[in-house]
C-alpha cells in the first residue's frame, strides 16, 4: 500500500468519526490496522498534515487536527463558494440525493443521530462530484473531515446539532426537483452562511 493510499484511507476513516480531535495516533497499531511499514505510514501522516488533518509534534507523536473558530469560518467559506455554485451550474445526481434525503428523514424519525450527520455529509459530497473534478472532490473531502472534526466537538454539547439540516436538505432538494437550480442554491449559500456562528459558539468554550 502506498503512502498516499494510506493518507487516503486514514482520510476517510476521519471522516466518518472514527478518531477524536486531538487523539494522539498509535503508530503501531496503525500499521498493523492498515497492514503497512511504518515507514509508509510516516509518509502518509506526512501527506494528512500537509492537509492539516493531523499534527506532528516532535518527540510526542502524531495528533488529531483539533479545528478551530478560525478554521471553521475558513472552511464554510470555501464551501459557499463551491457548493452553491455546483448546483447552479453541475450535472447534480437528483436521484441520489432524494435518497440520502429519504434516509436522513428516516434515521431522523428514528433518533439515529450518527446516521443523520453521515447521511447529511453524503449529500454535500454528492452536490460536488457533480462538478466533475476530481481535485475539486478531492479538496471536499478534505474539508468535510476537518469539518466532521468540528463537529464531533459540537456534538459533545448539542447531540441534535444536525437535526435541523435535514429539513433545509428537503428544501434544496424540492427546489431541484422543480428544476428551479438558483433557489436551491440560493437555500444552501444561506444555510453555509449562517452555520459558521452556531459551530463556532460551541468551539469558543
């Protein structure tokens, strides 16, 4: 396996809340998890933290990204700016998203929350690979596992932080099965507007 396989895997298993921010990473066991040299699992924290995914400390090991109120607005900025404009402008897979949607409604109505906040991340993703390019879906992924390393921050306090982003997920998802394009991203530039203040407020403490 290589480092940037490695990277890659490590990458997606941040993304769905496998570590904590600011867990300190068992080199060990990692490289036995992945079934890799430690050599090549240096190579790959070196590529996360090229991608501020995780820290190296020196003579401690190897950490978590912990995401800050600074790093959040950074974030949703960049996602204002690339999501609304995929659905002005993408092929968007409306079929697959109405699915994420249903599902999201269902995990909601059954107090699944952890299915609700993967489900929630899913549909952002599928609004960017429409864009079809890979470097911009590779920059996505990277900001939604240091997003879902805010939120798992969030979460600690507000378990039911997500809740609300399935109703807006409908909204958008009503506006694009009308073919209406421009409302639906206008109903998301608004949502990634305003989410900054209520993420960062449970950051701040």
């Amino acid at each position: 396996m290589r480092s940037q396989t490695v990277a890659n895997q490590l990458r997606q298993e941040i993304s769905r809340g496998r570590y904590q921010p600011g867990e300190k990473l068992n080199e060990v066991q990692l490289a036995e998890h992945l079934d890799v040299s430690r050599n090549t699992l240096r190579e790959g924290f070196a590529e996360l933290a090229s991608q501020g995914l995780v820290t190296r400390i020196h003579h401690r090991g190897v950490f978590i990204a912990k995401p800050t109120v600074a790093d959040v607005a950074d974030f949703y900025t960049a996602r204002a700016f690339i999501e609304p404009n995929a659905l002005r402008t993408a092929d968007v897979d409306v079929p697959r998203l109405s699915t994420i949607v249903a599902a999201a409604e269902q995990a909601l109505e059954e107090g699944d929350l952890a299915k609700v906040a993967d489900a929630n991340q899913r549909f952002h993703r599928v609004i960017v690979a429409g864009v079809g390019s890979s470097m911009v879906e590779d920059m996505m992924d990277r900001i939604l596992a240091l997003m879902r390393l805010a939120f798992l921050q969030v979460l600690e306090a507000e378990p039911e932080f997500h809740a609300p982003f399935v109703a807006k997920n409908r909204e958008i998802m009503d506006a694009l099965e009308r073919m209406d394009f421009d409302e639906a991203a206008d109903i998301l530039e608004d949502s990634l507007v305003s989410t900054p203040t209520a993420v960062q407020k449970y950051l701040a403490h």
